[in-house]
C-alpha cells in the first residue's frame, strides 16, 4: 500500500523567510501526490498535485513542491512566508479510490 | 460553484444515541467520499460512492456506519449507537470524473462531532 510521512509535526518560521514542509512518500508505482492546507475549523484546500508531468508543480498562494523519484520526496517550499500561510498542511497520495494522507505540519508565522 | 456543503458544522451528542451528517457535493461531481479526521491526524478514507452506488468501504466502517447516496445526489452518513471513539470531524469531498489517479478531490467543511 502507498503512504507518505510528514516529517515535523510543527515548523515555526519567521515573516519572509523560506518554508519547508517534507514529505516521503512509499510506492511500489509511480505516486500520484498532493499537497492540501486546513484553516481552523474548515475543510482541506488543494494547494498542489503532482501526476507524473513535470516535477516541479507550481500551486496557489505561492507554494510549489518538487518531485525526487531518487529521493522519494514530494516537499513543499515557498520562498517568502506571509502571516496568513499559518495552517495545517497535508501531503497526500492517491491509492486506487482514496486519498492517504500524511499525519500534518502545523506552520506557524512569527511577525 | 458554491463547493461542498456539510450540515451540521457541530454536532454533540451523548453515548448510544444515533447521529445522521448530511453532504452536498458540487452540483456536477459524479464521485463522493467520506473521511474520518481525529485531533492531530490527518483524514482517514472510509467510503465513496460514484453516482448513487456505493463501491468501496474501509474496514474503519464498522457496521454501526452507514452511508447512502440516493439518486447520486447529496450523501448522508448514520452513525448508530454512537461511542466516545466516534468523536472526530467527519469531512466530505467530491470529485469529477471515472476515478483517475491524478482527480482532485474538493473538500467540505467538515462536522465536528463530540460523543459525551
């Protein structure tokens, strides 16, 4: 069965500075994978999907995440982060009929 | 588009009693899943349907669950004699299309559920 892991349950940066949320995923087949982000008390919000096109997949809010087959990683980055980035964020990978998702990184913004 | 809709957004409820959450998919999405969220996971599958016929259950769907799709429209999700574990948020999310891999999933608000 295809997985993925989130390593860090919890990342803090500051204002501006670089965001980096990883994601390792595990499949006997190429992945289908994704990116969701949860605000309090609301559903998931696709940022992002990778489908075996390129392998550097551009989202929304300035968020993009690149595929390393070698690596097995599908991590989210951005380079500037804004207050309102501060969520939950999901990687997830598609199996068959449902969705797999990762245990989630809560991002915190510092002003 | 209006997205996915779930009603109640809360609901509380006491031990043994039965609790119905209602889903309105996009208006067009032929695909509706159910998941189970729990405080600091993330969703756990637990059943879809593609038009009205229900194709696929997880075995986290134990058989106090039930869930239906009439006229393949919106979806209702019963949970029977509920318990302390059932305490979770209960997402929906829709899909267009014949089940490809690379479909995107839209997701509802959720309802939140507290078994006292």
């Amino acid at each position: 069965a295809q997985s993925v892991t989130q390593l860090g349950s919890h990342v803090s940066v500051s204002e501006g500075a670089l965001v980096l949320l990883r994601c390792n995923y595990s499949s006997s087949v190429p992945p289908y994978l994704f990116w969701y982000v949860q605000y309090p008390n609301q559903g998931l919000q696709l940022l992002l999907k990778y489908t075996s096109a390129a392998t550097l997949v551009k989202g929304i809010n300035g968020f993009e995440a690149e595929f390393k087959k070698s690596e097995t990683s599908f991590h989210l980055t951005k380079p500037s982060a804004h207050m309102s980035d501060a969520a939950e964020y999901f990687c997830a990978v598609r199996e068959r009929n449902d969705m797999r998702f990762g245990a989630g990184t809560r991002l915190t913004v510092k002003p | 588009d209006t997205g996915v809709s779930q009603n109640p957004r809360h609901k509380i409820t006491k031990r043994g009693q039965n609790v119905t959450f209602r889903c309105d998919p996009i208006s067009e999405h032929n695909r509706l899943y159910w998941y189970r969220q729990t405080l600091g996971q993330g969703p756990e599958f637990l059943t879809y349907f593609q038009n009205e016929a229900q194709l696929e259950k997880s075995r986290l769907l134990s058989d106090r669950f039930s869930a239906e799709r009439p006229k393949g429209s919106f979806s209702t999700l019963e949970i029977q004699r509920t318990e302390q574990g059932d305490s979770a948020m209960y997402l929906c999310a829709s899909s267009l299309g014949q089940g490809a891999v690379g479909e995107t999933q839209y997701f509802g608000p959720g309802t939140r559920l507290l078994v006292l």
